[in-house]
C-alpha cells in the first residue's frame, strides 16, 4: 500500500500493522532515525528501525546497544520481519550513517508500520510507543527501494 507521511500522520491507525511504501527525508543520528516530510503539520513522530537482524546503529534509550547486528530477527507485536541486503540499501547506509552530526536523504521505504497507541499529553494527542523515550510510531524497513542524497 502507498501512503504519504501525511496521510500516515493524519490516521496512523489506518496503516496500523500493514505493509507500506512511503517516502520522505530521512534523519539519521544520536537519538534520531526518523522520517519526515517538512509539509506535513503535525507533531507526530516515525521512528525508523531496519528489520531482520539488521541494527540501526542509533543510540536512542535505556540499555539500548547501537550495533550492525540483532543477535536475532527483529519480531514487532509478534510480526517477523526482514530486509531486503541490495546496492540501494548499501547506498542508504552510506547517506544516512555518519560518523558526527546527522545523516540525511530522501528515500522510498517499504516497510512494515505499526501506529503505537494514541496518547493524551498536555501538549495534544500523540501516537507514542516506540524511538527515543518511546515518542513516536514506527517503520520497519524491508527495503529501500530508492535512495538520493539532500
């Protein structure tokens, strides 16, 4: 199913669970590995996350190891998931992982997506449960079908 970070914002438990395709910038960095689209207004998060036993090698919570690799396959909500090894997710790496500051690219991601819960704070209602202090909904990436630098 394609879906844009807007419509995904605007009704994360529409896509709840499901097999997506999306694309917008990507940020990659200390406590950050999100992806976002600066026309959107809306203050939710999605936290990205590689399937498979692919690590994110993202610091970002509480006993959390920024590694290359899971000891085992990533399972979300009993989900197994997996990642497609290709140039374009070499390429992404390469876009995305520095060594200081952010990485940042577009891409086209398909992925798993899972919506959180919705949440009331005092600054408005969000879907939280995953990412750094559990802030935001998640991405699984399966595959990187396209990838272009900033």
């Amino acid at each position: 199913m394609r879906v844009t970070v807007c419509q995904l914002l605007q009704d994360p438990a529409r896509y709840n669970n499901q097999q997506i395709e999306i694309t917008g910038t990507v940020s990659r960095g200390f406590e950050d590995f999100t992806l976002s689209e600066s026309t959107c207004k809306n203050d939710n998060l999605i936290w990205l996350e590689f399937g498979g036993m692919k690590g994110s090698e993202v610091m970002y919570c509480c006993g959390i190891t920024a590694t290359p690799k899971r000891p085992e396959t990533l399972i979300v909500e009993g989900v197994k998931t997996s990642i497609v090894e290709d140039a374009a997710l070499e390429r992404f790496e390469e876009l995305t992982k520095v060594q200081e500051g952010y990485g940042r690219a577009r891409a086209t991601l398909v992925g798993r997506y899972f919506s959180g819960k919705k949440t009331k704070l005092p600054g408005g209602t969000f879907w939280m449960g995953y990412g750094h202090m559990g802030i935001a909904s998640l991405l699984v990436i399966e595959q990187v079908k396209d990838v272009q630098p900033l």
